[in-house]
C-alpha cells in the first residue's frame, strides 16, 4: 500500500536504475506520462492497471486531479507506481505529488532517475561539461505556467558555460533573442536532440543565431554552448520492448 514516484529516465528502458524496473515489474497499479516510452511500460506484468495521465496539448489532466488520483489510488491498497520521465524532481512535478501524498498520510518512496538534461546530450556525444571547454551547466525550463515569473535569459547569459533547456522548442526564437540580448556570441553553438535515447533520436546542430529557424520539434532537449560542437559518441538504443524484459525480475 505504496506509492512509488519513479523516475524512469529520458527513454530507453536500460537506462532505468535496477529498482526501477523491480518496482514496475511487480507494481499493481502504473501511473503514466506520455513520454514514457514503450520499453518501459512494457516492463509491467499483465494483469497491472495501467492509467495514464500524460499531458497533451487540449488533452491533459490537470495536476491537481492527478494528485488527487495518487491519494485515491494510495489509500485503495495494492502498490503503486507513479512513472515520471527522467527524474521525479527535474521539471516532473514530483514534489508537488509528494506533498499531496504526505498531506493525505499516504506512504510514498521516490526513486531517482536519469534526467534528460544529462542524458539526452550524452546519447548526442555532448557532454554537458568538459574540461576547457565549459565548468558548469545550468538546466532551465523554457516553458513556465502563467503567472509566475519570466526566465531571466539576460542573466543566464552571462552566467557562463552551458545552458540545457527542457520543454523549449515553442519558445527556442524568444530564447534565442534573449540569450543574444544577454551578450551571447551569434554563432554559439547549438545541438538540439528530438526523442533522445529512442529509435527516433534525431540531432540537428545549429548556431544560436540559427535556432528560431532550425527544424526542431517535441520532445527535444536543447543544448546552449561551446560543447554542443562536440561529438563524441553514437548512441544505441534498444531495439524493441521486448528486449528490454529479458533481464527483468519477474513478480514472486
């Protein structure tokens, strides 16, 4: 009679972390996103509910229902695992599910998970820092709800080093200018990674000049700085679902 927050990563189902995928795999009830990829819910045994509660443009539930759904669920008995896109805590709103359940008396565990802010440039070979090349990273939402305040972009661009933005694709022009407007080099390098860690990941390297015009779309994380120039690596992912439950414990 739990509820389990899980981070399950930017995508691929070998990236989830052990406990994860024994949680999944033994959970009564899953609560999804609708990011989560198909390896992942693939994991759950047949006779788990499977809900989900992805938010789409004109289709979404709002958080509030979801909590409230969360501590509905909690107090029903069985355990439940509530999966949550790279980490619980990154831009996931599992603080504010955590709260609800605390509020309620509700049992929870959290269990962390790969954020796509690391992870989704790595799968591109860009690694968020490199030595000479940038000493820190900062990961910003280019999406905030209405009525809380603006990112300050200016500022970001003096900070320095590189600059992750999650849910950014609709404002990448806006971001741009304002980054410019910061001081920003016109020719910053830009990567941008579409479905990171899938088979669908696809990479476009652009200028920060360049990124309102670059052919990007969600989901896509968007990396800002001298290292989105780099390329070190190629990223394999896993081919089908089905390879991904071979090493998967099964429920007792």
């Amino acid at each position: 009679m739990t509820v389990h927050l899980v981070g399950c990563g930017p995508g691929d189902a070998e990236l989830l972390t052990v406990r994860a995928a024994r949680l999944i795999a033994t959970a009564d009830v899953v609560v999804h996103d609708r990011l989560v990829g198909p390896g992942v819910l693939a994991l759950a045994r047949p006779g788990a509910e499977r809900i989900d509660v992805g938010k789409a443009p004109g289709a979404s539930r709002s958080q509030e229902l979801i909590n409230a759904l969360l501590v509905e669920l909690g107090r029903g008995g069985g355990e439940v695992v509530r999966l949550k896109g790279g980490d619980p805590f990154v831009f996931g709103r599992g603080g504010e599910e955590a709260m609800a359940l605390a509020a309620a008396g509700v049992p929870f565990t959290v269990v962390p998970g790969i954020t796509s802010a690391v992870a989704v440039p790595a799968a591109a070979g860009v690694p968020v820092t490199h030595r000479g090349v940038a000493a820190s990273f900062t990961v910003v939402t280019g999406n905030r709800a209405p009525g809380q305040p603006p990112v300050d972009w200016e500022a970001l661009a003096r900070v320095g080093g590189t600059i992750v933005v999650l849910m950014g694709v609709a404002e990448r022009a806006a971001i741009a200018e304002r980054l410019l407007g910061g001081g920003l080099d016109p020719t910053t390098p830009v990567c941008a990674v579409m479905a990171g860690t899938s088979t669908e990941q696809h990479v476009v390297r652009t200028t920060l000049a360049g990124l309102g015009a670059a052919d990007v779309t969600n989901p896509a994380t968007i990396v800002i700085g001298a290292v989105a120039a780099l390329d070190l690596g190629t990223w394999s992912p896993t081919a089908s679902p089905a390879a991904a439950t071979l090493a998967t414990p099964t429920r007792p």
